[in-house]
C-alpha cells in the first residue's frame, strides 16, 4: 500500500515530523512519502494553469497513493496553513480532484489537554469539502506532547504507542475494505 503522510509543521523541533517517523516505521511493509509542503507556493488560481514543480509532485503523490495520514499540531484552534494549503492545492478541480474518495485518517498533538480537537474537527470540514472519505473512529489525538513524544525516542509513552498502533491498524483494515 502506498500512503502519503502530511505533516502539519516542518520546524526544527516539529512533534508532528517525530510522529511520522514513527508512523513510517510502524508501517515499514508499506511506501510512505512525507512531501515538504513548506515548499509549495500558496495557493493562487493565477499559478493553477501553469503550476510550480512543487505543486505537480505533490498532485502526483495524491493522486498515486493509496491513502493519506494528516499528523498536525493544532495552531490558534484550528489547523496550520501549511497543512491547508497543501489540501488546497490537491481539491482541484473541485469535485474531480486526486483527494475525491481517498481515505483520510488524522493524528493531532498538542500540549493542551484536548489535544488538538478543534483541528481535528476543522480537518474533518476541509476533508469533507474534497469528497475524502474519513476515517470514521474515534479520534487519534496526542495531549501533552512534549512528555510522549522525544527527538531522541521518539513516542516514549506506552499507553500513547498503543493507542496510535490500533488507530493504524484499523485504518489500514478500513482502506483494504474501500
């Protein structure tokens, strides 16, 4: 199976590019991708008739994968533009883009307590918006993730492993079954 995993941020200490990580290595059998989308241009219908390379490898990822995992972080009560944007750019055309019925699971983390619900919930919208099919679970979200999750070990807490392991590996059974 080929999965795209979109990554929320890109900064030098980023929680969510740790994550991944750790999602590529638990899914070893499978291809994943992690696209650089602090490299894409914002979205402009001015760039769409001749768009950047950035945008191309990212529209051909999309629509070559078999699924997609969003590992954000939740920024001011909603998710990063970074992450927007990059959907932005793949829900074109509207209604026939590469994001129209592909399965989506999402993974938020957040120092907070709610761990990035309100991202959670504002990804489910934008989603819904490209006709992607959402993992239909309970949500997969990280709190305080400074003290489960470590540049050195990665995710370090037991519980927190566990839960992301079966949210994985009913989203794989979910996207075997589409």
């Amino acid at each position: 199976m080929d999965v795209l995993i979109l990554s929320g941020s890109f900064h030098s200490a980023s929680k969510s590019l740790l994550i991944a990580r750790h999602v590529q290595q638990y899914l070893a059998s499978h291809t994943c991708d992690v696209p650089r989308l602090d490299n894409l241009p914002f979205y402009s219908e001015d760039l769409a008739a001749n768009k950047p390379d950035t945008v191309l490898a990212l529209l051909a990822a999309v629509q070559h994968c078999d699924a997609i995992i969003c590992v954000t972080p939740e920024y001011n009560h909603s998710i990063p533009a970074v992450l927007k944007n990059a959907l932005d750019w793949a829900s074109r055309p509207a209604f026939q883009s590469p994001l129209k019925d592909k399965p989506v699971t999402i993974i938020t983390q957040a120092e907070s307590a709610v761990g990035g619900a309100r991202a959670q919930a504002h990804l489910k919208l934008v989603l819904d918006a490209t006709l992607s099919v959402v993992y239909p679970a309970h949500e997969m979200m990280i709190t305080s993730v400074s003290k489960v999750v470590t540049a050195e070990q990665g995710i370090t807490d037991e519980a927190t492993a566990r839960r992301l392991t079966r949210h994985l590996d009913g989203f794989l059974a979910f996207v075997q079954t589409r």
